[in-house]
C-alpha cells in the first residue's frame, strides 16, 4: 500500500470489532483446538476473524 497507515484505519473500520485480530487471540484457537478441551470438536473451521469472513475486501486501486 502506498499508505500503510491509511491502509490500517481502514482495516480497522471495516472490523466488526473495530480492530484487527491479534496474534494472541489466534493463538489462544490455536491452543483450544489442541487441547483436551476439543476433543469432542470435528470437521470444522475455525475463523479467527473478528467477523472479517462474511465481509469483502476492497477492490485494488480504491
């Protein structure tokens, strides 16, 4: 990006949770998955997304 930083208020403004996820967060889905915890978990994907999945990217150059 030409801006990084604009790039980013802008990431963060379409984050449903106004913010992007953080590694620790991704980490700790990580760590739950892995743990005993999930045994009874199957065949499914986890997003760690703050609601980002549902939603479209911009378009290149806007």
């Amino acid at each position: 990006a030409d801006d990084p930083e604009a790039e980013r208020a802008a990431l963060n403004a379409r984050q449903p949770l106004g913010r992007l996820v953080t590694a620790d967060e991704v980490a700790a889905a990580i760590a739950y998955l892995a743990g005993p915890a999930a045994a009874s978990v199957t065949g499914t994907a986890l997003a760690v997304d703050g609601g980002m999945q549902g939603l479209r990217l911009r378009p290149a150059g806007s």
